[in-house]
C-alpha cells in the first residue's frame, strides 16, 4: 500500500513539473522586454502573423510574415529551428497567443508573444520613425475638436471582435445624438499616424473630448449601458 502511494506521489509530482515547464515554453512579454531578448538573441526567429497586407502596410524590421489565419501557417512554422527562441506578434495580442501555443504544440521549446502586439511597440516608441502621413494627421484631428458640442471619438478596426459587437449601439448612438454631440467613427489601421500620435495601444479605444480636451477615455470593450453613463 506504502509503495503505491509513494509511486502515486511521484507521478502526481512528475505530471505538475511537466505542465510547469509546458507553461514556461509561451511567454508574454511586454514590447520593451521584447525588443530586449529581440537584439540580444543571435538571428532572431521574429514572426508576424498578421495577414500579408497587415505586413506590407507595416511591421517590425526582420520579422517573417507567417499569417496565422493561412491554411498553411504550420507548414511554413515547421521551416523554423524549434530549439531556438521564436518571436510571434500580431495587432494586438491575440492572434499571435494562438499562435504561440500552436508552436509550443508543433515542438517549439521557447516562444515569446509580444504583449498588445504591434500597436503597443508603436506605442513604446519602439517603431522606425516615418515621416508618411497615413490618415488624418494631427493638425486635421485638432480642428476636428474645435467645437463647442461634446466629440466621442471611436477607433476601431474591421478585425476586431470587441469593435463589431460595439458597433450596432455606437451608429445608433451617431444617428440619436446628432445635434447634440459629434460621434466620429476611425478605422485604426487607415489612420496609423494619428493612432501613433495618441499612443494608442489597444481597441477599441473611445474617447470624449470637451472644448478640445480629453475628458475620458476607454481602451477595450465597454457595453452600450456603461458608455452611455460618460456621455
């Protein structure tokens, strides 16, 4: 009896150990941490999983665009040395979590998520410096605030799940509130230079702003009963 408990005991022991090293094989880190293990690993695996025209439109330097919503994203992973580090980002964070735990499955033994995606590193200041104006600028977004009615601004992407589930009531708050306050609807990715100017770091993101001030911001889904409590 004594010796099946002790052998119980030890596989109970072996099991937790082995989830225990299963957890640390996917890391979230932050982008300032990330970029960190980035310069000092010697020929970085760096993948970005975004789709190919969210990697033409920008990414970080060296990164491989291994679309994780591709039909072949685990063979083209397979290509990659599992026992050295692999670097994954997405937008945001969540494509690229998926993706880091489908590695870890295809055998990788050390994989880094970048945390908030590339929308964090820009918000870092960790992106190259680019003079392009991609969208409206900051001059334009200041004249758009000169106004002596409340503004809401709502960024938001065709991508993100939490962005279309705030939709219906945001329009619908557009079409009501008309004359009364100024809802104004971006799309993040046709306006990275004011997004990058913000520092926004997620979406959705609304903001309120009164005689051209910021009064009140929200970064993630908010329901239609708590944003109408800021309005």
């Amino acid at each position: 009896m004594k010796t099946f408990i002790l052998q119980f005991f030890s596989l109970c022991l072996l099991f937790a150990s082995c989830q225990g090293q299963n957890a640390e094989t996917v890391q979230t880190i932050e982008a300032k941490d990330f970029a960190e293990k980035l310069k000092s690993s010697d020929h970085p695996q760096l993948l970005d999983v975004r789709t190919p025209e969210e990697y033409t439109a920008e990414h970080i330097e060296n990164a491989a665009n291994v679309n994780w919503n591709g039909d072949d994203f685990a063979a083209k992973a397979e290509k990659y040395d599992k026992t050295k580090p692999v670097f994954v980002y997405c937008k945001v964070g969540g494509r690229s979590a998926q993706a880091a735990h489908k590695l870890q499955e295809l055998g990788f033994t050390k994989v880094y998520n970048l945390d908030g995606g590339i929308m964090k590193w820009n918000a870092s200041g960790l992106s190259a410096p680019s003079d392009k104006i991609i969208g409206m600028c900051s001059q334009e977004f200041d004249e758009l605030l000169q106004s002596d009615k409340k503004i809401m601004i709502d960024f938001y992407a065709e991508w993100c799940a939490p962005c279309k589930k705030m939709t219906p009531y945001i329009t619908k708050m557009q079409e009501d509130l008309k004359g009364k306050m100024t809802i104004v609807r971006l799309d993040a990715d046709k306006n990275k230079t004011l997004v990058n100017s913000l520092k926004l770091d997620g979406l959705p993101v609304i903001i309120m702003y009164e005689n051209g001030k910021e009064t009140w911001r929200n970064t993630g889904y908010i329901s239609e009963e708590d944003l109408k409590k800021h309005l």
